[in-house]
C-alpha cells in the first residue's frame, strides 16, 4: 500500500507518522476540547479566543505561521519547504461555527468540549473544528518529518467560512495569490468517513419585491394584492426546478453508480442522491401585509435556489426574465453576496484517489466520491483553478443541539488527513 519504490526512510518515516499520530491520541482530543470550548460563533464571529488555541499548539510544537488579518479577524497561514522538489498540498478549514439558539437544550453546555462516552462535545465538534484540528495536526507532524517530503505544504485556518468567506478564504485567494492557491486542497468539512466530497452546488439568492397601490379588504377592484401575485409568482418559479443540468460525464456516472446514490443518501439524507443534480427553489422568506382587512402595497419574497454543476446562473436568470415578463408589479435583486457559481473537481485527481486509500489502510475501506449540497470554502479554491477535497468526520446534530464528535471518527479523519498529506508529497499518490 505504501507505493512502490518508496525509500525504506520514507517508509518508515511514513509509518512513524502514524504512530505518533495514535501515541498522541489524548493530547489531539484534549486540543480539540481547548478549541470548542473557545467560542467563536459567526455571527459575531469573533474568533480571538479559538484562534489563539491553535497558535498556542503551533507555536509550541515549533511549526511556522503567520496572522493575516483580515477586517479585523484572525486567518492563520503556514508553509514550509520540503528539501526535494513536488507539488504544493494546502491544508484548509475554519474556526468559526454557527451560533447556539437561545432555546437550544443541550446535555453538556454548547462550549464545554466535554469529552464524555467517547465523544467530544460542543457547538462547532462536527462543523467543522474536528476537521480544522486534522488540518493543524496534520501539518505539525508533517514538519517533524519534512526532510522525508517533496514540495511545499500550506496551512490555512480560517475566521469567516459561516458568513461566506471573503474575510478568510476568499480574502486569502485574493490577497496572497498563489502562496495559497497550490496544486491541491484538502479540507475537513464533514463528510461520513465513507465518502468524501468533490464538487458541490452553486447558490442563487434573489429577492422580489412586489408592489400594488394597496386599498381596503373590501375593495378588491381598487388594487391587486401583493400576496396573491407572490403566490402565482412561487407556482411559476417551480418550472426552474425542470431545467436540465449539462452534468460532466464523471459526476454522471457517479450518480447513475448505485453505490454512490446509496452513499449520499446515507450520509445526506434520504432523498439527496435524488436531487443532487437538479435545480431546486426555496421560498425561505414571504413577507406581506400588516393587517387583515388591508389590500397591503407591498410583499417582500427571497428565494435560495440551488444550482447543480452544469447550469449556470444566467441560465436561470434568463428563465426568470421570461416568467417576470408577466409580473410587471415584481422587481427583481439578486443578493451577491450570498450567491456562488457550482463548484467542481475531477474525482479521479491523485489526491481524491489517496483520500480512499488511506482511508481503507487505516480500517475503513471502501469511502466513495459523492457531490454535496452544502456550499464550503472549497468553492472559493475551485473558482481559482484548485482541485479541491473535502474529507471529515459525520455531519450528525451539525449546528444543532448535542452536536458532537466520536473519538474514534476524529483520530480516523486525523490519521487520513496526514497519511493522505504525507503521500501526496512524497510521489506516492501513483502506484
Ligand atoms: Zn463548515
């Protein structure tokens, strides 16, 4: 499994990593237990406290890092230099997570990081601070045994993933080029540690605001009424759910493979695999009319569609344009900055096909290519150009109450995370 005409010192390097790894087990899941119990909840999204845990681990195990702040928050970045030439890995995840309800009933307080029946507990355990706590682990132990390497390794750990990026991912794409950018990314988003994630859904976000004179409820002939043409507006908007993707041949094939359909449903939901490739609407927010006896002047609709790869927004756009041709009382915005292009790697790339690998050396056989539904940083890396993977822990009770984390899970994605590194930067991605 290790490749061949892998050195003996690599070899042994590779299986010492492992090792070490395992040997360490406490003090990975103690950290992990630092790290949910600093809050960072996004919004507000201050993450100094969490931040710090991770400098503090980094700088106490001698690995090399910087803070680029960004409008006020903290992105860690680190890299080093192997001594023999090879392709640049970067390391991604983020600190911040979503924030805890008021009426949450949790059996360990959101931010204890209890570590109780074999799991580590607290707001952020699953989304993703498990998978962050990989990326970080993974690159300590890879700078112990950086002389056995080729090529350079990043690390990106980020303040703003839950808002949308652009003051942590997008913001470093931007602003330090190619020193982040690489030849691969590997990211800890929740996956099932049966599957693991290449491309995911674009979102579309749109507001229509309607507008009529309004008049008294009794006097239908003096005013249409907003909330009805909503309603004729939300059956029309069902037609975009019809339009066919240009699906790329891989992920076509993955979704006519019923092992993949069976795996994204099991780690998604029943009913996933089925939608994975068609467009879906969401009418999250209908707002219109004070009080029943009024014909109100307003109505306020947002709609989050969902964009499979292959279809663009300007091909829904345009099919909007047409239905609007017959709402003349509807204007149309489209909110920007909650709206992505679909994303999308060749599952076939070396580092997807190193992630199985080291999966099924390390006991779990067997992880297939899914898509996924949910939008992560990997979009911001795809849209430069940056084969990106994601490969985490379970996604259950993510952002919800008693969210947490299996031990075994997290030392799993931790050891995938670093044998998976460790082979991509030592030329063993090709047997
Ligand atoms: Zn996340």
């Amino acid at each position: 499994m290790s490749g061949d005409g892998m050195s003996g010192a690599t070899a042994s390097a590779r299986a010492a990593l492992i090792d070490a790894i395992e040997r360490d087990r406490d003090d990975i899941i103690a950290l992990l237990s630092r790290f949910i119990a600093a809050p960072s909840p996004n919004p507000p999204g201050d993450t100094a406290a969490a931040t710090a845990v991770l400098t503090d681990y980094l700088t106490q195990n001698s690995a090399p890092f910087r803070i680029v702040t960004a409008n006020g928050l903290p992105n860690i970045v680190g890299a080093f230099d192997a001594p023999a030439a090879g392709p640049h890995l970067v390391l991604n995840g983020h600190i911040d997570v979503f924030p805890v309800p008021e009426d949450e009933a949790w059996t360990h307080p959101p931010f204890s990081g209890a570590v109780v029946d074999g799991a580590v507990w607290g707001r952020g355990a699953t989304d993703m601070k498990a998978g962050t706590l990989a990326s970080v682990i993974t690159y300590v132990y890879l700078n112990r045994v950086k002389a056995e390497l080729g090529g350079r390794l990043t690390l990106t750990a980020v303040s703003d993933e839950e808002t949308g990026g652009k003051w942590g991912a997008l913001y470093l794409l931007k602003e330090l080029g190619n020193e982040v950018r690489g030849d691969a990314v590997l990211n800890g988003e929740p996956s099932n540690t049966m599957t693991l994630r290449f491309c995911e859904k674009g979102t579309l976000r749109l507001t229509f605001t309607i507008r009529a004179p309004g008049a008294h409820g009794a006097y239908p002939n003096k005013s249409e009424n907003p909330n009805r043409i909503a309603g004729r507006l939300m059956q029309r908007l069902d037609a975009l759910e019809d339009l066919v993707p240009d699906t790329p041949a891989p992920l076509a094939a993955a979704l006519a493979d019923p092992a993949v359909r069976a795996a994204v449903d099991a780690a998604m939901g029943d009913g996933t695999a089925a939608i994975a490739d068609k467009v879906t609407v969401n009418v999250g927010v209908l707002r219109g009319g004070g009080k029943v006896n009024i014909i109100p002047s307003l109505c306020h609709m947002e709609v989050d569609i969902r964009l499979p790869i292959g279809i663009d927004r300007a091909a829904i756009l345009a099919e909007i344009d047409t239905i609007l041709s017959d709402f003349p009382q509807v204007t149309l915005t489209v909110q920007e900055a909650a709206s992505n292009a679909s994303s999308y790697s060749d599952p076939g790339h070396p580092l997807a096909k190193l992630i199985a690998r080291s999966s099924a050396e390390l006991g779990r056989p067997g992880v297939v290519a899914v898509p996924s539904l949910g939008a992560t940083d990997c979009k911001h890396f795809r849209h430069f150009g940056v084969p990106s993977f994601i490969y985490g822990v379970p996604a259950g009770n993510m952002g919800r109450a008693d969210e947490r984390v299996s031990v075994e899970d997290v030392m799993h994605v931790v050891k995938t995370h670093a044998l998976t590194a460790f082979d991509y930067l030592t030329g063993g991605a090709e047997p």
